[in-house]
C-alpha cells in the first residue's frame, strides 16, 4: 500500500521491451541503502518490484498488464517519474489509502492558471465515472489528490504549487496521458452491496431500491 505522497522525482535510464513485458531503470535520490530486492515502489503510481539496485538506480520488471494498464510503456530515456516507496507500519497516513494498481488511463484536456493553482481537467474511461466523486480522493500518476468537480466523462482537480513543483504534473499539458486509480474504499463498497444473501453476484446497479431491500435506507 501507498499513501499518494510523492517522495522524489526519479528518471528513467533505460526502458527494455521484450514482447508484452519489460524491464525499467529509473536514477533515484532514494535511500537506497534502506531499499532491499523484492521491495515495492510505485512508479506513477504503478506498483513495481525492485529486481536489482546500482548506484542511485533500481531496476523492476514491468508485466504485460502493468504496460497495458498504465502509461508505463511510453516513458522515454530521461522522462521524469513519480516514485513512492510502500507504506511502513507506523507510518502517517498523509494522502489516502492507495494500492498501486492502476484502473486505466485518462488524458488532460485542459489545463487553466487559476491564481497561484493550477486547474486540471482530464478524460477518464466511462467505466470508472462512478468511482469519482466531488471532493473525494482520486490518484493520478501515483499522486494523492483532491476531486473538485465531476462531469459525465471528466473530473477536475486543482493543484497548488508545492505539488505541481515536487511532482511530474509540472510536465502535464493538455492531450497528456495520466495514470488513474480511483479510491479503493469505493471499489469495495460497491462490490459488497452488488452481492445478494446467496453469496452470488448481483446484476444490474446499485440504486435506491437496492440499497432499500438490503436496509441501507
């Protein structure tokens, strides 16, 4: 698990495709000495599996459904990344639950100075708008933040200055392809109120006489 708060702005040495699958090397200015094989960092909040360590590198495989999911397979040498190693136990719990596994791709269709922030807008896939909720939690490229508006097939987001300088969006414009994962806890719920008393999957929707028949309401 992660928390969303990004802890350095790594880059990428190299990416190596072989076929579906591949394997990435990204300079870091994280303690490496407190890093071990087989630890867990997010990589624009892609959950990723150190193999290897060098100096100021690491080096993790990349699956074919992580290159499928997430934006991991059009990274360029030098290409700036989020990272955020995994949570410890003890650990303030800063940004909000996330798991590293991304649900899809959005993209940045606008991207307006407000004052001292900046307001972003981006496309998300229609199959995750009812994850999304005004002023509720949402990551993007491994990034906790905030939902400040809900449209049919977009969300907007406003950032302040410290997270647009200590992370990638500082590189975002309009037409840039995003990382989303949406907010676990709502995932969850929506999955146990589709199950009925049999233990067996619901079809159709959560709605009001849903909700009413299993005595949420």
């Amino acid at each position: 698990m992660f928390t969303g708060l990004i802890e350095d702005l790594g880059s990428v040495r190299t990416l190596q495709r072989d076929g579906d699958s591949g394997r990435i090397t990204i300079s870091t200015a994280l303690p490496l000495a407190e890093i071990r094989i087989g630890d867990s960092i997010a990589v624009n909040g892609a959950c990723l599996t150190v193999t290897s360590l060098g100096d100021g590198m690491f080096t993790a495989d990349v699956s074919p459904e992580s290159l499928a999911r997430t934006t991991l397979g059009e990274l360029q040498t030098g290409q700036r990344v989020n990272l955020e190693r995994a949570l410890r136990v003890g650990d303030r719990l800063g940004g909000h639950l996330v798991s590293g596994h991304v649900d899809g791709v959005g993209q940045v269709v606008e991207r307006v100075q407000e004052r001292n922030t900046i307001r972003f807008t981006i496309k998300n896939p229609p199959t995750l708008s009812r994850y999304l909720v005004e002023k509720g939690s949402v990551c993007i490229d491994g990034i906790s933040l905030t939902v400040n508006a809900v449209g049919r097939e977009t969300f907007s987001l406003t950032i302040i200055p410290l997270s647009l300088a200590k992370t990638t969006l500082q590189d975002r414009k309009t037409g840039s392809r995003v990382n989303i994962e949406t907010d676990i806890l709502g995932k969850y719920v929506e999955r146990l109120l589709r199950y009925r008393e049999t233990g067996q999957p619901a079809s159709g929707s959560v709605d009001l006489d849903f909700l009413a028949k299993h005595g949420f309401l």
